[in-house]
C-alpha cells in the first residue's frame, strides 16, 4: 500500500473549483491507409500510451452503435484513429495485444468489449487507472474526477454524446478525445512516478 497523498474523493462543487485544461499538443486524425502507416510508426519504442474510445451514442434503447474512435496519447501527442472509417489494421491489433506497451485508460474493459466487436484480438498491457488508483486511497472513478484529484484540473465532458460518425470531426470533438486519451496517459505516469 503506497501512502496516500491524494485526496479518496471530490464533490460534485469541489470539482468546480478546479481550472478546466485540455490537451495542449499536437492531435492527428488516422482516417485513411495513406496516413496510417506514417502515423502509426510515431508509437514504436514507447513504453506507455493513454488509452480511451468514443462511440456515437444511440438513443434507443437497446440499441448500441460501433465504436467509432480510438485513441491512443503520449507526451505532446495524440493520435485519433476513425475506426468508422479505417476498421483496425493488423498493425493496431498488435499494439493492443502487446504486453510490453502499457495501455492506460479508465473502464478499460468496456472500450476492449466493444473494439473486439470490431475486430477479435486478444488485449494484452491494459491498467485500468480506477485499479491503480485504490492503491493511492483514492475512490472516485470518474476520469473527471481522477483528473482533478491527480493532476489538479478538471476535464470537460460536454462533447461527450456529440456524433463521433460525423463524416469530420469538429476541433472540439477532437480536443476531447484527445484530452481524454492523454490526461490517462498522464495520470498513469504520475501514480507511477509518486510509487
């Protein structure tokens, strides 16, 4: 048990009093073969990347859409790959079965249900950060919340239910998924660091 330096939970007033931040870097949508592979090499020698999905909602009940996005972040990078549009490459698949590159997300098992309905794989280097934190004493398991209780700054989630099909993501749908994938990135690399 790693001693606790963070706060085990934060209500709903608490989270807003926090500074909103977003992802500052560069962000790169993979929707074509053309751009995949040239993209895709960015993430070769790393050791861990954040990891999230998006899917456009469905508001019938029980019906549930494809996933249509997957992102993986790092550093000042992320990368949104349109699965909607480019399936998941052979390439992908391994990364995603790599046991050597840590993938860092929130509800990992969820994301990893719904992209073997895309393609079947067998998922390999996956932390689940609400895992992780209970190491720290911390309850909450929002990202929302584990961003401010970590990394002292909240998220927004408001394009969250927007149209991830849409046949051009807007800049703000692509600063959320973005923001996503590396506030995971980077909430793993501070528990692991404060170990």
């Amino acid at each position: 048990m790693t001693e606790n330096k963070y706060l085990s939970d934060i209500t709903a007033d608490e989270l807003n009093n926090y500074k909103t931040g977003s992802f500052p870097g560069n962000i790169l949508t993979v929707d074509s073969s053309e751009n995949f592979h040239y993209y895709l090499s960015l993430l070769q020698n790393r050791k861990f990347l954040g990891f999230d999905t998006e899917t456009k909602p469905s508001f019938r009940k029980g019906k549930r859409n494809k996933v249509s996005l997957l992102q993986l972040a790092f550093d000042n990078t992320a990368l949104l790959f349109r699965i909607n549009k480019i399936g998941l490459p052979a390439e992908l698949l391994k990364i995603l079965s790599d046991p050597n590159i840590i993938k860092a997300g929130v509800a990992v098992q969820e994301d990893l249900r719904i992209l073997r309905k895309v393609a079947e794989f067998q998922p390999a280097g996956f932390v689940d950060l609400q895992n992780i934190a209970k190491e720290f004493g911390i309850e909450s398991k929002s990202l929302k919340k584990l961003s401010a209780i970590v990394l002292g700054f909240r998220i927004s989630k408001r394009q969250q239910i927007t149209n991830w099909n849409a046949q051009v993501l807007s800049e703000a749908q692509k600063i959320y998924a973005a923001t996503d994938a590396w506030v995971c990135y980077e909430i793993y690399k501070k528990l692991k660091e404060t170990e």
